[in-house]
C-alpha cells in the first residue's frame, strides 16, 4: 500500500554519499551527486563512508611566547623536538619545552631520519645526531640539505651530489677507492642545470627530486647502483613539498599534485595528477608548503597559511579542507596519534571534541544543486544526524530557502556556560518546541531481557536522530548547503521529497 499523494511526479531524493569531496572546477549544479562545491572541516568516515565532521584537538603543551619554527620527532626515544625562531632546539614534554640542547647549524627548515639511537638532523648546514641525551654536530661531514637512510648508510644531499657516508658511521665521509665500505658519491643529472630538493622512499628504490622538473631513480647498491631519469615534467614546490605513501610518492607543485609509483610496465614507474577537482585549491597553498602522510588518518595533508589544510583521502582517492583556529607549523603521526604543532602549542587530534586552541571550529559544506526545466515544489525535508557529543546545535542545514536546524539531544541541551551564538540559533530551549519533529532511535533499557553483567554495550550508545520538517517551497532550483559550530555529527544523510510542477 502506498502513501496517498497529491502530486504523482513526487519523488524522494536522498543526498547521503559525498565520498567524492571537492571539486572546484565546475560550477555548483556541474559537479557530480557525491561531490561538494564548499567542504570545511568535513571529511568521510571510514567505516561507514558518510560524511563527518573532522576531530578537533587537545592542548599538550602551550608556551607563553608563539615562537615555534619546526617539529621533528625521534620515534627512537619517543621525544618530539621542537626547533624556536632563534633555531634552538628544545624538548617538548606535558609539563612544557625544555631547556636548549643546541642550535641548528643551518636555515632550512629540518629534513629528519632515525638513526641507531635517535635522530640525524639536517637543515642546510653540517648534518647533527640527537643521540637521546645529546644534539651534537657532526663536524666531518659536507652540507647537508636533506637527510635519509639505505643500506646501512647515512645519505645526505648538496645542490648537485647525493653523498653516502661510510658503512654504519655517521662521521665517517672519507672518500677511500681501495675500501668499498667507505663514504662514497653520486650525481644524477650531470649538468642538467637542476639542484636536488630532496630524496624519497619508492618501493625498494630512492626517487631523486630536482628544482627542474627532473626526477630520478636511484636503484641498487655501491658499486652495482643504478640511475634512471623517471620524467622531466614533475614539478615540486620545495624541500618539504613531498612525502612517501607506500609504493607510491606525493609531488606537490604549483598547479597540481602528481603521485609517481611503480608499474606493471617493465618496473617503469610513471607520473599521475591527482588533483585534477581542487586545481584552484592547490594554487592558494604558499610556496613553502608542506606535505605529510597521516597514516592514523589514511590522508596526506598539504599545510598552507592561517591553519588552512588540503586533505587527500587515501581510501577514497576524494579531496577534504581543514581550517584551525591558528597557523598550523607541522603535523606529527605518532602511532595511533597525530599531533598538530602550532606557534604556540602542540596539540593532538581529539575525535570526542570539536574545539581548536579553546575555541569552537566551525564546519560548512554546499553540494549539488538542484535546477529544474520547470519548478521544483519541495514538500518535506528530513536529515538524519548521528551526534557525537551534546554540543551540536549551533548549525543548520538549508534547502532552498527551508532551513533545519541540526538535531540535538533532548537529555543533554545546556543553556548554563553555553557558548553557542544566539543570533541565527535555530536550537529551541524549551523542550516541547525542541523535541517537535524529532525522532531518535536509540537502544531500549527498559524490558531489555540483556544481561548487564559481562555486557560490554553501552547504554547511552551514540544513536541516530532525524529531524523533519514539512513545508511548501517552490524555485527552480535548490540550494542544498549547511554550515554551524561547536559540535561534531555524522551526517546519515538528507531526504527531500519534490514534485516537479
């Protein structure tokens, strides 16, 4: 039996996979059903694949003085290292930043490798070794641009050589033709007027990357190695504009972010551009930028300027947007964890909040739009929540010119210390009003024949609320956006009913 209705072209449209992401190529109605023009700190869960808000984050040290210039962490001893503006380097703990270890013999910004008991350090001037106690400066070696590690050897970069120290001595680059385990050199592209951004991890190979457009292929070992010019038309952006995911390397450049990763075709490896949707995106990040695998997170970010982030879905191949609360310097994965270091702090992702530094994030979105030959006459509107936490109401989720207010929780609004703005708040304090047009589905405690004992379920679970609204709204197109604060939510999805009149 079916529903009787006025209009017999009344369809249900559901708007519930936006595993897409951006695309900023097209106009709003050009882009595809699970793409979204706008995506600010929204992202896809997983294992489920809806759309989320992303996790804010948890201060673990703050400083008095916004002086932070660069991470790095020794996964050896477990100890982030944080480098000021006057190029010290300090110890990063929860009761605050140590005293100084040393300074950093050079201007760039720091290209880390671990290394027997902790950290080769190279930034430009002669390479350093934090040892777990120590930074001490390792005087017999050349310049060291960047820093990494094959073979038993420490490998370091100039403008032109690749240099290998001698066979599991950091302080040996004493060059000794009659004894293959001394220090030894390499150079790729001779005279091809490039100089050398950096080295990184591919399969079992080092890709070497120049100024130039030019990257090479370094395979095998001292004296059998082997180089290969893999393409003359991949440019990077800089020194910290690229990172290693797998058998695969990100290749950040000006206009577009290209992944090289081996083949099936003779072991080639071949040069792909993955950010065909976000091209515009792509050209606002800064010169500088710096790219880092997440793997907690299975994304690789793209740190631009005033805490903005480029997000690339590894699982869904789909582009996100970040926006903090301040000025991100570099992100840490550290197991399950992933720290944001910032000017002032170091914070760590927090799934159970949506706050950023003491204040609230704020989260936007606007997906395909809706255009008719004729009019479209939008009868009933639903969205289908999941919150995380009680503090999810100060946002809303428009169709057209028909507004919804983000569900909430009946058992846990606050009007006490509620810092949600009141102007344009659709959340309504009285429970009767809040409550109309709210359907929750949660788990029964009352004539639940479960156990308690050994029942590992929790009885405030997170549960699903829908929040409908019926109304009568014609246009020729529709507009389907959202934007709020204060609280994350997963998005189960929108339902629309339209007749096309």
């Amino acid at each position: 039996m079916l529903l009787s209705r006025k209009h017999a072209n009344q369809t249900s449209v559901v708007r519930a996979d936006f595993s897409g992401g951006l695309n900023t190529t097209s106009n709003v109605e050009g882009i595809a059903e699970n793409q979204l023009a706008v995506s600010i700190n929204l992202e896809i869960d997983h294992s489920t694949g809806r759309m989320k808000t992303v996790g804010g984050t948890k201060d673990i040290v703050v400083s008095d003085t916004p002086n932070i210039y660069a991470a790095m962490y020794d996964s050896i001893n477990g100890v982030l290292l944080v480098a000021y503006d006057d190029k010290t380097v300090h110890i990063a703990t929860e009761d605050g930043f140590g005293e100084s270890l040393g300074t950093l013999t050079g201007g760039m910004y720091p290209v880390c490798a671990s290394w027997e008991d902790g950290l080769l350090i190279a930034t430009g001037g002669k390479l350093q070794y934090y040892d777990g106690q120590t930074l001490k400066t390792i005087d017999s070696s050349p310049a060291a641009k960047s820093v990494y590690i094959r073979a038993g050897r420490v490998l370091i970069t100039d403008d032109a050589n690749i240099r290998y120290s001698g066979v599991g001595d950091e302080e040996n680059w004493t060059e000794d033709t009659g004894d293959p385990s001394s220090s030894v050199w390499v150079e790729a592209g001779y005279k091809d007027g490039g100089k050398f951004l950096g080295m990184a991890s591919l399969s079992s190979d080092i890709l070497m990357i120049k100024n130039n457009r030019r990257v090479y292929r370094l395979y095998g070992e001292f004296p059998d190695w082997v180089i290969k010019e893999v393409s003359r038309n991949v440019e990077c952006s800089g020194a910290r504009a690229f990172c290693s995911v797998a058998d695969s390397v990100f290749i950040l450049g000006p206009n577009e972010v290209q992944v090289i990763e081996t083949s099936d075709f003779y072991g080639d490896m071949k040069p792909r551009v993955v950010s065909t949707l976000v091209a515009s995106e792509i050209q606002k990040l800064p010169r500088e930028a710096k790219v880092r695998y997440l793997p907690p997170l299975s994304q690789v970010w793209f740190i631009g300027d005033g805490g903005d982030v480029l997000m690339y879905d590894l699982s869904g191949q789909a582009w996100f947007k970040r926006k903090f609360n301040g000025s991100v310097v570099d992100v840490v994965p550290i197991g399950d964890d992933v720290l944001v270091v910032k000017r002032d702090r170091v914070s760590q992702i927090d799934e159970s909040t949506f706050y950023d530094a003491g204040l609230p994030l704020q989260w936007k979105f606007q997906a395909q739009r809706l255009v008719s030959q004729h009019d479209y006459l939008l009868k009933r509107v639903q969205v289908s929540v999941m919150p995380f936490s009680s503090m999810v109401y100060a946002g809303q989720i428009s169709c057209g010119a028909v507004i919804v207010g983000i569900p909430i929780p009946d058992r846990n609004i606050k009007v006490w210390h509620n810092y949600s703005p009141i102007y344009k708040n659709r959340a309504k304090i009285m429970l009767a009003a809040r409550s109309k047009g709210i359907y929750v589905s949660g788990d029964k405690v009352y004539n639940n024949p479960e156990l308690i004992y050994g029942n590992t379920r929790k009885i405030f679970s997170q549960f699903t609320i829908i929040k409908e609204s019926r109304n009568v709204f014609r246009s020729k197109f529709l507009e389907l956006a959202g934007h709020g604060s204060m609280g994350g939510f997963e998005l189960n999805g929108i339902i629309m009913d339209i007749a096309e009149v």
